[in-house]
C-alpha cells in the first residue's frame, strides 16, 4: 500500500517536469478569466474572497476590543503568512500582505520559484504584469487604483522567502523554515488537488500543511471543482482530483480542521476556455483544532 501511494505522487511529480508557467499564466490569469470589468469573471470572485477573509473580522474585531476587551477567535491576523504551492502567481496574497508582518512563498518547481523572484527582485522577466491585480486590490480595500505602486513595495517589503515545498511530505518545508509555534495563517490556491493523484493524498496533504500551522491558526484554500485535469502547458495535460464540496468539507475535518465558511463559484459557460474542465470553484476558511 504504501509503495502504491510513493508510485502515485512520483507519477505526478513526473507529471510537473514539463510545466510552462508563462502559457499557465496565459491560460488562466489573462482575460477572460481575469476581466476585472466583469463581475463573473473568476480571478475578481477568487480577490473577493480572499479580501473578505482578511478584512471583515477585523472590523468585527475592533468592535470586540472595544466592547469586551477580549480577543476575537475569527481574527486572520498575526505576524507569518506562508502561501502554500505559490505556483507562479501572487494574487493570493495581496490583500495579506497589508495584515501579515511576514509573508512566505513556497512551490515544488524551480520554475516556479524563479518566475516569483522575478516580481520580487523587480528585475524584468515576468510573464504576467500584476499591475491590473495591484489595482483592483487596491480599489477592494477602499484606496485608489493608483496606490498599486505603494501595495507593490509592501508586498516586496514583506515577503521574506521563496522555498521549495513538498506537500506530500509530513513536514512539507525545511524544518527550520518556520518558527517552532508555526505559522498563524496558511493560504493555498489550486495546489493540493492539482499535485495528488487521488482523494486519499489530497486528505494527506490537507493534514501534512496543518503541521505548518500553530493551533487556532487559519487556512484559506482555494481549489477546483468538478476538474479531472488541466493544461499545464502547451500539451502538458495534467491530472487533478475532481473534487466535490462534500469532500472538501470531509477532507478538512477528517485533517484536523473547523471549517468556517465555504463559498462556491460556478463558472460561466465563456470561462470554460478548454484549458481545464473545471466546472465550479470553491473558497473555504476553517480553523486548525
């Protein structure tokens, strides 16, 4: 059994040798999934959420201060943010960086990890200008789209590495990645499904990340519904766990979580732009026990 589990990951680590981040990018962070004009496109709807998740308690919570005195148990706050399976992308923590004193980037590929230091580096090179992100993240948190530069700096000011993660590994990072409590906040986007050959490693991985994560910390996970594969590059067709949200809810009690809230989205007939065949998309918060 457990050589069966080894042969299902190594196959889909096979799987990733071939990945083109600039034609991933194209295929899913360019119009018409990311059409910020549109409020059904799905990049606006995955920002949405993400924005929620890390400012609506805080609000909540300085109602609570003032009244209690207390801490607030919602509160997604504190000082380390680590991205799980960053890919080569940095949506997924622009609205955290503003929260986070500290914020980590992590990915299995190289290239992956070299297209994020990039961005970081300020250097050129990328294959996706994040501008018109900085911008509607910016617009999201009330400020003007021109204030992109100043969330640009944060972002750059805040990140403090970009390391190489296994989740299919009980500890997934270095073990002297992270502080000995662990980080406050784990967020993740289409990683876990997209990277485990079937339920049972998605399970596994779920719990593999809660041991980067101090106890009472958040996970925002972000993933596909209904996907059995996508395009990982121009004829690198790469299996994925058709998901359901059933299983995403019994995948994260059965990993030690509290699930807080899901939100589904269904992807409009014109977003099915035959690089996947996801069918819908969901967003869960949920607390480590």
């Amino acid at each position: 059994m457990e050589e069966k589990k080894e042969n299902g990951v190594a196959a889909m680590a096979a799987c990733y040798q071939r990945f083109d981040p600039a034609a991933y990018l194209q295929y899913n962070y360019t119009p018409p999934r990311a059409d910020f004009d549109r409020k059904d496109s799905i990049v606006p709807w995955k920002l949405a959420c993400l924005h929620r998740a890390f400012n609506e308690v805080h609000s909540l919570l300085l109602r609570v201060l003032l009244l209690f005195s207390l801490l607030f148990p919602g509160d997604v706050s504190g000082e380390l943010l680590v991205d799980i399976g960053s890919g080569p992308t940095l949506y997924q923590v622009l609205s955290g960086c503003e929260v986070f004193d500290k914020v980590l980037l992590t990915d299995f590929l190289e290239v992956n990890r070299q297209e994020l230091r990039h961005w970081l580096q300020d250097e050129g090179g990328c294959n996706l200008d994040w501008t018109p992100y900085l911008q509607h993240v910016c617009k999201l948190e009330g400020r003007r789209p021109s204030d992109w530069t100043k969330k640009a700096a944060k972002l750059r000011q805040v990140i403090t590495d970009i390391l190489p993660i296994d989740v299919h590994r009980p500890q997934p990072l270095a073990r002297d990645a992270l502080p000995s409590v662990g980080a406050d906040c784990l967020v993740s986007c289409f990683c876990l499904e997209s990277v485990s050959p079937d339920l049972a490693a998605f399970t596994r991985a779920l719990g593999h990340i809660g041991r980067l994560l101090r106890p009472g910390g958040h996970l925002l996970l972000i993933g596909a519904l209904g996907e059995s594969y996508y395009f990982g590059g121009p004829g690198v067709k790469i299996p994925v766990v058709p998901l359901n949200e059933a299983q995403v809810c019994d995948s994260l009690k059965e990993s030690g979580y509290t699930l807080i809230r899901l939100e589904v989205y269904t992807l409009p007939q014109d977003m099915r732009v035959g690089v996947d065949d996801v069918t819908g998309v969901f967003f869960a918060k949920a607390r480590k026990d």
